[in-house]
C-alpha cells in the first residue's frame, strides 16, 4: 500500500536534490516568481476590494443627480426647478446639494465644502474629514481659515473630525452650515450645485430622467447605475496603466520561463540520458521534471499570494501609494477591508501558474524523450 | 554517530503544509473582518445617505478624478491651459463608454409611412 505513495515522495526527493544542486538559478526563479504572483495579487486584491467599497457604500448615493449645463459646463442649477422635478409622477423626494471645491493655496490642496442639513452645526463651524486635520494639523476645538470669494479670511471652528474609518468616502470634506457655504462661495439664494432626486420605482428612473430633459433641456441626469458603472470603469482590465503593468510582467515572466526552460544545459540532458540508461522511463523522467516545476510554481504561488494579502489589507498597499497619489496633495489614509472570493484566487492562479507550466512543458517534454544514447553524447 | 537523516521531501511538505495554513488563515481573516466590516460599512452608508454623496474619495488632485461621476466629460486642459492630464490617475481612470452613459435618446421623431 505504501509503494506509491514511497514512489512520489523519493522522485520528490530526488526532484528537490536536482533543484538544490543549482541553488542559484532556481532560487533566483522562484524569487521572480514569487515577485509576479505579489504584484499580480496586490493588483487584483486592491482593485476588487476598492471596487467592493463603491458597490456597497454607493448603492446609497442619490437614484439621480441633475446638473445643469452652461455651454457645455456643469453650472448652479435653479432651486425652484425642485419643485417642477418634484411634481412628476413617481418622484419622491428633490433635494438640492450645495457643495463645491475650495483650493487651500496654504498647503496646495483641493477640498470638497459641502452644506449639510441634516446636521447639527453651528454656524462658523465645521466638521472635516481625517486628511483635511492631518494635512492642516488641526484637532476638534482649534480654528481653521478659508479664504472667502473676495479675499478675506473666514474663521471656522473645527467642531468635529469624521472618523478614520469613513476615510474612504470623506477624507477631504469640510461639511459647514448651508449659509456659510454660500457666504464663503458668495452662493447666490436661490440656486444650488445639483439636484438630489429619490424615485419611488428605481425601475421608472429612465421615465424619469426623460421626462426632466424634456422639461429641461439644459439639465443633465446622472442615473445610479451610471455612478456604480463608472466605478466599475475605474480601474478595470481595460483601464490605461492596468493592462501595461499586467500584461509586460506576465509576459516577462512567460520570456524568463520560456528561457529557463528551453536553455537546458548540457549537465541536465547528461543526467537525463543517465536516467534513462539506467532504466527510467519517460514518464518518470517527466514526473521528476513536474515535481521540479510544482515545487516553484506552488512556493512561489503561496508565498505571492500571502505577501500580496499582508501588503493590501495590513499595509494599505503602500508600495502603489506614490503611483496612486500622483499629484494629489491630500492623499486619503483608507484601510481597505479584505474582500477574497474563489473567483479572484483562480484567476490569479491561471493567470500565474498556468503561462509558467505552458512555457515549460515543451521543452521539458522535448528533453524526456530524447534517445539517451545522444543525450549523453552531447 | 549522526542521527537518522531527514528526508528533503520530509522539509519541503513541511513548509508547504506550514504555507497552506497560513493561506487557510487568511482565508479565515477575510471572513472574519467581513463580519467586522458590516459595521464600519454601515456608518459610513450612514454617511453617504445623509449627505447624497456619489463618489469614493481615491483622487483629491483634480475635479474630475475627485468626482468621476459628477465630472464633465473627460478633457485634457479642462482646468487650466496648462493642467496636463493628471498623471498617473488619468491613466487608471478607463476611458468613457461610447455612446457615453449620459448620453439620452433623442425623443423619438414621427416615422414616414
């Protein structure tokens, strides 16, 4: 009963001798290996699990948001189109937005000041967003300054500072009182930045939306499938920099195991030629060769992937941080909360495992069935 | 005397073995912080509902890359004559579907029999 089993292991070992009598190259492939499958994870980790983030905490985003356009620009919209939005059919709910981008010319950076309602704050206060604090280096009770349209400084008392855990959605914000939005803005009465709409029906939104550019024919609805579709847009295969870094590592990668594979030195076809003399078969030479090859692929695999894991969900994937910061100033410090699924680990499996094994079956095969005679020979 | 010699499959399973626990552990891991997650999702939905909130705040560098959905449609030099695309998060940002998504029908237009 024990045969078989004895068989594999003492291929295994001799499997494990022959990778060990050319430490150099083997460890060295097993460390690129290993580098591809971290970066490939890395990638896939972080962009699945920022695309989780959008899907979950959008779904709350308004059903519609109607902006208004001026010459092809997104302008103030009329607050009393509210009310003629308000009375088609199947609309719950118009709630207009007052918010807009404020340049902080102390650090360089861009904020997003919102009016909020549906909050306590008292006026010449406000609450900002974790990178809004760190960047200013300000606590909850110390006064801010923004400049206002004409020039003045405006005080602001920092009642509050949202917490690190919504980053994610709020680390650039500075939520004020509607009035002092306008003041800072000099915000015409009157008009707001777009129109929040809830519908009744998700599923009479395109009714909708038809209906107030019929009315309107300057506004522009944004649906909230057009908001989650865009985040699915972001950062997806086809995306820009997404395809150049995937596709040159993998076929680096596909090269550099092409290369390994087929420059078989004359020291292995000898010592298949003396395998083979000695009574081995094909097939045993082939399960030595794939002994050799699963050794790398699933160390370099396992190692890739526990790497990858630690270095998305424990570090923050520092090591895209200055890739994604790019020009930003205030860069958002968002712990991404881990989102694995069988899906993800096979594609990283195929897209790491199988490319390897491919560019090094033929080869090897070639090698296996040699006439041992000639291998020797060579 | 040296002892009884450990067989090299013996360590290699070994170390796989220790690398599939660890890979089931975190496995584990993400099961477990996605229970925790539920909370900390459910504060900041609370948040996204209060304020009507449409985007993730991933770029800060550019109202575009700030606000990708609320953005007008994508355009070099859209903010200012010497503001070339913000590098690299123009890139990461795909490019818009064509017909773009905010595009709307035209009302339909009465058929010649």
């Amino acid at each position: 009963m024990r045969a078989p089993t004895q068989r594999y292991r003492n291929i295994l070992d001799f499997a494990l001798s022959s990778l060990l009598r050319r430490k150099g190259r083997n460890l060295s492939l097993t460390g690129v290996y290993t580098l591809v499958v971290f970066v490939l994870a890395s990638l896939i980790f972080f962009v699945q699990a920022l695309k989780r983030e959008a899907r979950e905490l959008l779904v709350q985003a308004p059903d519609m948001v109607v902006q208004r356009l001026v010459a092809g620009r997104h302008d103030p919209i009329l607050a009393a189109q509210a009310e003629a939005i308000r009375s088609i059919r199947g609309v719950l709910e118009v709630r207009p937005r007052l918010w807009g981008y404020y340049y902080d010319p102390a650090f360089g950076g861009n904020l997003t000041v919102m009016a909020n309602e549906h909050e306590p704050i008292a006026a010449d206060a406000v609450w900002i967003g974790q990178g809004v604090a760190r960047n200013m280096r300000v606590n909850e009770g110390d006064l801010i300054s923004l400049r206002a349209y004409d020039g003045l400084p405006m005080l602001f008392l920092v009642q509050k500072i949202l917490p690190t855990e919504s980053e994610l959605v709020s680390s650039d914000l500075v939520l004020m009182a509607p009035r002092d939005v306008r003041s800072l803005f000099h915000f015409p009465e009157g008009l707001a930045t777009d129109l929040a709409i809830t519908a009744g029906n998700p599923r009479e939104l395109p009714t909708i939306a038809a209906k107030i550019v019929e009315r309107f024919p300057d506004a522009r609805p944004i649906l909230k499938a057009e908001l989650l579709r865009t985040y699915e847009a972001v950062f997806d295969w086809r995306g820009g920099l997404m395809v150049v870094v995937l596709g040159s590592a993998l076929l680096s990668f596909v090269i550099f195991a092409w290369d390994k594979a087929t420059g078989l030195s004359a020291e292995e076809r000898r010592e298949i030629g003396i395998l083979k003399s000695i009574g081995w078969e094909s097939s045993d030479v082939l399960l030595l060769k794939f002994w050799e090859g699963t050794v790398v692929s699933l160390t370099a695999f396992l190692s890739g992937i526990l790497l990858a894991y630690v270095h998305v969900f424990f570090f923050s994937a520092r090591l895209f941080e200055h890739a994604l910061k790019g020009w930003s100033v205030l860069f958002p410090r968002y712990r991404l909360l881990p989102a694995l699924d069988g899906y993800q680990l096979t594609v990283l499996f195929f897209l790491t495992v199988l490319p390897y094994t491919a560019a090094t079956l033929v080869p090897i095969w070639r090698a296996a069935t040699v006439d041992p005679d000639a291998a020797m020979r060579t | 005397m040296a002892g009884p010699s450990v067989r090299k499959s013996s360590i290699y399973l070994s170390l796989t073995g220790a690398l599939a626990v660890l890979f089931l552990g975190m496995l584990l891991h993400a099961k477990v912080q996605a229970g925790r997650a539920m909370n900390q999702r459910e504060s900041n939905t609370a948040l996204v509902r209060s304020l009507g909130l449409t985007d993730l705040c991933i770029f800060t560098e550019a109202r575009y890359t700030r606000h990708p959905a609320m953005a007008d449609r994508h355009a070099a030099f859209q903010d200012h004559p010497m503001g070339l695309d913000h590098f690299p998060s123009g890139s990461l940002v795909a490019p818009p579907t064509f017909p773009s998504p905010h595009a709307r029908p035209h009302p339909a237009l009465p058929q010649h029999p």
